[in-house]
C-alpha cells in the first residue's frame, strides 16, 4: 500500500496497481506545502509525502509521480537510492527490474502521457 499525504492532514492510500493509474490525479488534488523535495533536492513550494511503508518520502509532485510510475530522470533516482543507503533493492519502485542502478535510467516508466502536470526541468 502506499500512502500519498499533503497538509491539512489528508491522505490518501492506494494499492500499488491503483497508484500507477490515479497517482497523478491523487497527487494534484492534495493540498501541498512548502519544503525540500528529496527528488531534486531543492526547496520548492509545494511537496507531498509519500509513505511506501520501508520508505516515507518527501516530493514535489513532478517527483512524487515518476516515483510512483517507475518513471524518474536518472538524478532523482540516484538521490533517493542514496537516501536509503545506497541499496535500490530495499525499495519496491527502486529495484532493479524497474531502474539500470548503474545509470538511474528507468528500464520500465509506466503511466507516461497520463501526467496531469507539467514536466520539470530535470525531465522527469
């Protein structure tokens, strides 16, 4: 199960075929506030937490998505690898069969075209 959380105390939990469809739309509807999203490492206005039980993670919602639909640029995986110390295997969507661990290059993006939301500049 993954759990997708913003302010105000709402969350919403999604089986992980479900967060593959609806993660866009979940994410874009939860109210944000301003933090540091551990996918690009800056400070941005509005983050969400997701919680995948071994790993509670704080994204923007460009990242919050890529991360739910295997589909991050090679920097933001990198990042939240390192965050977890350095094992992909320790985490579901970082595993090897969805991401090459040597270059971060996401082997199966899943959910691509059906992003509500713009695509930053890192190319998610």
């Amino acid at each position: 199960m993954t759990a997708i959380s913003g302010c105000g105390g709402q969350t919403v939990v999604l089986c992980p075929n479900c967060a593959v469809v609806h993660a866009p739309a979940v994410v874009a509807a939860l109210p944000a506030h301003d933090g540091d999203c551990a996918g690009c490492g800056r400070a941005v206005p509005e983050v969400v937490t997701v919680d995948l039980g071994r790993m509670v993670v704080t994204l923007c919602r460009v990242h919050a998505i890529g991360l739910l639909q295997t589909r991050l640029n090679p920097g933001a995986y990198h990042r939240l690898v390192s965050d977890i110390g350095g094992d992909p295997e320790v985490e579901f969507l970082l595993h090897g069969d969805f991401y090459d661990a040597d270059t971060g290059e996401a082997l199966q993006p899943r959910g691509a075209g059906h992003d509500t939301l713009s695509v930053d500049d890192d190319g998610l």
